[in-house]
C-alpha cells in the first residue's frame, strides 16, 4: 500500500478528485495515481461488452510530429506503412529497436500532410518522447510532447455511438473504424472524435482540453447521456480483462525490448516493403533464419484454476516451457483465458499444454485468439 507521501507523488490526471468522489478503489499504474475500479471490474466489463462504459485515459501520452519531413521521421520510427494514410485516418503501429523488439506500441493519427499526432503508452512517455526526439532529428519535422494537453476520455461499448451521438453535431456513423473527424462535443469546439478504443468493441476517444472544470463537466454529460443505456464508469481493471478478452498486447506483457515482432504475432502490422525503418534490418534477419524460436498463443484453462501473469506454462510431461504474460477470468465468455509466450514447436492449436498454480499443473488447451470478437453488426437489406 502507498505511504501517503508516495501517493503524493503519484501523478493525476484532470479527473483525479472525481474518481475519488465516485468512491473508486485507486492504484499506482505506472507512477499514476488511477482508478482500478468503481462498482467492480465484472460490472463495469460487463457494461462495456453488453451496453456502454466510458474510461479516463488521459494519462495516455501524446507526440506531435510537424514539418514538411514528418511522413518521413514516422516512417523511419514505426514499422507500419503511414504513407497509406489519408488526413482524418489512424493506424497501429509500434516504434522499434535495431534489434526488432519494442520501444512502445502506439496509434499514428495524419493530423494533415504534414501533422502527426503518435499516441503512446503511459508508463514509457518520457522514454518514448526522448527516443522520438533522438531518432527524428535528421529530418526536419519538430517533435513535441503533447501529453498534458488532453483530457481524453474512451466511450465504449455497443450503445457507445448513440451516448457520444446526444453530445456532438458531427454525425458519428460517418466516422469509420480508425479514422477520426474535429467537431464539436459538449459544447466544445475543434474536439477530436476517434473511431478507436481498447477494448474490442465499437467505441470513441474523445481529446478535450485537459483543465479540471472542463473535464469534470464533460465526464458528467458523458454519464447523463449514456444513463439509459446503463452507462457505468470503468477503471483500469475492466479495461485490462477487455483487451485481454480480445488479445490485445500490453507493453510490459506480451510486447517489451526483449520481444520481437514475430514472435508477438504482430506480422500483420509490418510494412517491410516500405523500406527501411529502426528494426528492419534485424527482422530481416530473423525471417530468413527461420522465424521467431518462440510464439505468443492463447491458452483456455480445462481444469479449474486461474492463470495469473508470470505462471509458468508446462508441456505434457510438466517441463516448463514457457510464461503467462496475461491471465484472468474472462468475465463475457465465463472461461479462465490467458496469454504466454511458447516454444513454437508448441504452438499447436489444441494442443493440450498445463500452467503450474500453487505448484500443481492445471490442464490448459491452445485456441485461436482473439478470445472474443465483437458480433458483426447485420448489413442493412
């Protein structure tokens, strides 16, 4: 538990004093002083899957990258291909060592030709910013760290466009999965609106100026007009079990600097055609040696037990293999789920493997991840 003085310490978002008023339980998350949970993670996860759940994620960091070279820098610092982008469109991305593995993984928005906004982590933005900085500068484009600019808010859910909907005058149907329009949001102009989200279902992230009036007033409007849906206010904790539901990586988990592309199964997201970026060379060099020695897989518990994060994972004859990197109940499928990283001979699709709890293997099976994926919404006949 934080000492008073280390809690001091911690840092806080615009919205710190409300979540404190709406009795959330409060963690240190990576040096922030953050909400983990308000009625309870399988409430609040549930509202998201079934309804409509709004998150404060303002502790997200933000990076402008601006000049007539800022295509130029974002491809030479992320792997995925931003000259495909058009302005109003986002793609995810990571940002890369020489050696392959992962500086961060983040969400490059095309402010206009030449305007980028890159999304970071939480716990690594002054790392990030200082990598960007350092590996930008023979381009001539201008980073800044615009972090504590914003207030930004994630409305998720099914009923999240029809909550979000009574508060804007941009029509939000007409924003597409990954793309994002400027307009007005309760009463406040130049509002970025993303078609983007964490959890696996339909969702917006809204950028509001980061004072505490402004956020308090737009965190209630939120919350009024999604109360017919049920709307719940969610912490950290729902958000981990949603993204984990939908494998979805984590920096710290399945995505780190001793982690490399291929083995996070994040080949989809790589542009090598593109030219060279910070880690090519080195993914190169791994594909033609054969692939990654090691895959991240999802595991199903068979036999009751939970397997937490940093569980070893065991082969048939109880040698360990492997880790959890992720594992928790999976409040919407009602399974214990997890992710772990394996020798690849060993990611076999129903291969039946075990995770060692309280030092007894406790039987495990190998499926297809995402565990969920969110229903398609019927084509209009």
């Amino acid at each position: 538990m934080a000492t008073p003085a280390a809690a001091s310490a911690l840092r806080k978002t615009p919205l710190n004093a409300v979540h404190r008023e709406m009795g959330a339980k409060m963690v240190d998350f990576g040096g922030w002083d953050m909400p983990v949970e308000y009625s309870g993670l399988i409430a609040e996860h549930m509202a998201v899957r079934t309804a409509v759940g709004i998150f404060d994620v303002s502790h997200m960091g933000d990076i402008q990258l601006r000049g007539p070279e800022s295509l130029a820098a974002v491809q030479h610092i992320s792997m995925n291909d931003a000259s495909k982008l058009q302005v109003g469109q986002a793609h995810y991305s990571a940002m890369l060592y020489p050696q392959g593995t992962f500086v961060d993984d983040i969400i490059v928005h095309k402010l206009s030709d030449n305007d980028y906004l890159i999304v970071i982590n939480a716990g690594t933005r002054e790392k990030d910013y200082n990598w960007v900085r350092t590996n930008v500068q023979k381009f001539h484009c201008h980073a800044s760290d615009y972090s504590d600019y914003y207030t930004q808010l994630a409305i998720q859910g099914p009923r999240a466009a029809e909550t979000l909907q009574k508060l804007t005058n941009v029509d939000l149907s007409t924003i597409k999965n990954y793309w994002f329009k400027w307009g007005t949001v309760c009463g406040l102009p130049n509002t970025m609106i993303a078609r983007t989200g964490y959890t696996g279902e339909d969702g917006f992230e809204i950028y509001i100026p980061s004072d505490e009036p402004t956020s308090r007033r737009v965190w209630n409007e939120v919350l009024e007009a999604g109360k017919e849906f049920g709307i719940l206010p969610c912490g950290l904790g729902a958000r981990n079990t949603l993204r984990l539901e939908s494998a979805m990586s984590l920096y710290g988990h399945e995505i780190s600097d001793t982690i490399n592309v291929w083995e996070a199964g994040l080949d989809r997201f790589v542009k090598m055609e593109k030219g060279p970026f910070v880690g090519s060379e080195a993914l190169a060099h791994i594909q033609a040696a054969g692939g990654p020695a090691k895959k991240l897989i999802g595991l199903e518990m068979i036999e009751r037990g939970i397997a937490r994060d940093g569980y070893r994972v065991l082969d048939e004859n109880n040698t360990p293999i492997g880790e959890v990197t992720s594992g928790s109940p999976a409040p919407f499928l009602k399974k214990n789920i997890a992710l772990a990283y394996v020798p690849r001979e060993f990611a076999v699709l129903d291969r039946e493997l075990a995770v060692e709890i309280r030092n007894t293997p406790v039987k495990a099976r190998v499926v297809p991840t995402p565990f969920y994926r969110r229903p398609r919404k019927p084509s209009p006949q």
